[in-house]
C-alpha cells in the first residue's frame, strides 16, 4: 500500500527531508519564575519516532505545544525542514497533533470525524471520501467508517484520532500520551502499531511519554527533560545502560546507585565496596556516583573470573513471573538484583551469596 494517497511518487515508508526539525536556545516562562522550558537546543532527524519523556511538569507538552503553534517561545528559534516556524500560525505548518483526550466530536461519526480537517482545508468530497477510505484501511477502521464515535472503544477512538492527523498528511505528527488512558494489554498493542505505522509512512512523529517503558519500546531517540532542560538524548538502550547523570538513571528504573568515596584509576571505592571499572572515570566525574544495573549482577557461590566480587545477605526475594528480584545486603547497604526464573537457582532469605559484578557494568555518572 502506497501513503499518503496524494503523495505522487513517495514509495512507503521514504522519509520525508521537509521534516527535519531544529529547536535553537528555545526559553519559555509561565508567570513570574515559572520556567517550563530553559534554552533547549535540539534536532529530530526527518523519518524519526522521537520521544519527550520526563515527569510530570519538566515541560515535555509545553515544548511540544510550541511545535504545534499552541504556544510561543518567549526565546530561541524553531525550524521545520529548514524553514523558520517560530512565529507561524499552526493551520500554516505541516505539523498535525493526536492529543491525550483524544478530542473527537461526539456528535460526528468516525468517517465525519476522520474528514474534519480536509473539509476545514476545503478538499473536494470526491477526493475526501478516497482519502477517508484509503486511511481507514491503512488503521483498520474501514468497517466502523459509519459509527457514532460514542460507540467506540477506546483503542478504537485511539484509532480515529490517529487517522484524523494523518489524513491531512503532515509532515510531522506529535502525539501528546495518547495512550495513557488505554489498559495495560491494549497499550502494549498500540505501541507496536504506533510504530509499524511510523515506519511504513517514513513520518517525523514527536511522541510525549512519562512512562520510560513505552519510550523505550517505540522510540529511535530519547530525550529525557527535567526543569525545563534536556539532561540526555540517546538511543533506548544508550539513555537506559549509560545514562548521564543521577536523574535520568533513577528516572529509567534504576536504583543501585553508590555515592563515590575515594578514586584511583580505575579502582573506585564505595559504601558497597570496592570495585575495579574497565576505563577510568572522567575528571567531572571524581565527585559523582556509580550505577550498578540490576539485571547485569550475577549470585553465586564462588567469584566469576575477571569479576568484581563482594559478599551479600538476601534480605527479600520477590517472585515477578520470569524473573526474581532480591534486595541484598552488602557491607551494610542495600543493593538490588535481578535474575531470571529459567534454570536459575532459588536464594532464601538469610541466604549468603557472592555477587559477581563485571568492570564494564560498573558505570560512572554525575551526581
């Protein structure tokens, strides 16, 4: 299948150059010392599933309300496929939003509704009903085309809201957490769709999350905020294995973090102990911390070679299905660990177990 249906040679899934977007010293204040966002500077790669994550009011929907016009900068530029935007008015770019509340006319049925934006555009009812049809058989809603939307689901209205912003065919779509509402189960299948879907349009799409795990599955970058200010932007597994500084790592999940005491090289001693890292640490991070992941520290009875090793005492042991967590206790503090449920051994409580720890998982950050 050929899309968008207008699009005259675009093969599927070719990404789009006239998406590139670039946010240059971007500042925004609500009232008198309300920072939202503090001089962010950034760019999304034409064709990229980009992900805002970060906790509620770290300005993730204020930035992206300013790529939809809804906002203004108070500072700092925003270019979209090299044209300047920063003033535009939103009906003028070719940026679309599928937001939280999914925001459909109740009164409308889902083929009216998916229509609303061609018909303010002023497109031919001729060319809006082809249009209509071609995205509903694209998000496979060709059957409910003629449905009140009150008669919907909720992964169905999902659905709707979808093809409403993509049958205008913009180049960039921001979706502002348009799961969030959604059960766990049907979450877990719209985050895989959302995805197939931006890879089959070669969209630029702009997604909002506070959920790290959904950024993780969907995203190609992340940026994680906080106050107004990227901290990092990566790849998933770059933010989650090797993240930058001690919000974002406890931001992603993580929660074995050791305040260091005293470095040498790349001997590093902690309350936990003292482990050896397999490069030294950068100056900047002399007086900063060490992340240890969960699921990285292997239990045993004897040290794995070219390990760390230190001695522990499981203190709680948490069945989660395919995997076991145990909080342990080491040299006084706690540290966490996570094995998997296939073939691996049981430790009780009041256990004493050797944690093996490789170099290369001993990862130093800012405090």
């Amino acid at each position: 299948m050929t899309f968008p249906p207008s699009a005259a040679t675009a093969p599927q899934g070719a990404v789009r150059d006239a998406s590139t977007i670039t946010l240059s010293g971007l500042r925004k204040r609500f009232g008198g010392d309300a920072v939202a966002l503090d001089g962010v500077d950034l760019t999304i790669r034409a064709g990229e599933f980009f992900t805002l994550l970060g906790p509620s009011g770290c300005g993730k929907t204020t930035l992206l309300r300013i790529l939809a016009g809804l906002e203004a900068p108070d500072d700092g530029t925003l270019t979209i496929g090299g044209r300047d935007v920063t003033t535009t008015a939103p009906h003028l770019r070719s940026v679309n939003t599928v937001f939280q509340s999914y925001a459909l006319f109740p009164h409308l049925s889902v083929r009216e509704n998916i229509a609303f934006g061609l018909r303010m555009k002023g497109v031919p009812v001729d060319e809006r009903r082809r249009r209509v049809d071609h995205i509903a058989e694209f998000i496979k809603l060709g059957a409910l085309l003629d449905r009140g939307v009150n008669q919907l689901s909720g992964g169905q209205r999902q659905r709707v809201a979808l093809a409403r912003a993509l049958v205008c065919e913009p180049d960039v779509l921001l979706l502002d957490e348009p799961l969030s509402a959604l059960d766990a189960g049907l979450r877990t299948q719209l985050q895989v769709e959302l995805q197939r879907t931006q890879k089959r349009l070669g969209m630029t799409f702009v997604f909002v999350t506070h959920d790290q795990d959904e950024a993780m599955v969907m995203s190609d970058r992340i940026a994680v905020l906080d106050n107004g200010v990227i901290q990092q932007v990566g790849a998933p597994h770059e933010v989650y294995e090797r993240p930058v500084n001690a919000f974002v790592a406890k931001f992603m999940g993580h929660v074995n973090l050791f305040a260091i005491e005293q470095l040498d090289h790349t001997r590093v001693v902690t309350a936990l102990g003292t482990l050896t890292m397999d490069k030294p640490l950068e100056e900047n991070a002399r007086a900063g911390m060490l992340l240890i992941r969960q699921e990285v520290i292997e239990l045993g009875h004897a040290v794995s070679e070219g390990y760390n090793g230190l001695e522990g005492v499981v203190k709680e042991r948490h069945y989660r299905g395919s995997r076991i967590e145990y909080r342990l206790e080491v040299n006084g503090v706690t540290l966490m660990a996570t094995a998997g449920n296939l073939g691996q051994r049981l430790y009780a409580v009041g256990d004493t177990v050797t944690v093996s720890i490789h170099p290369e998982d001993v990862v130093g950050l800012d405090a």
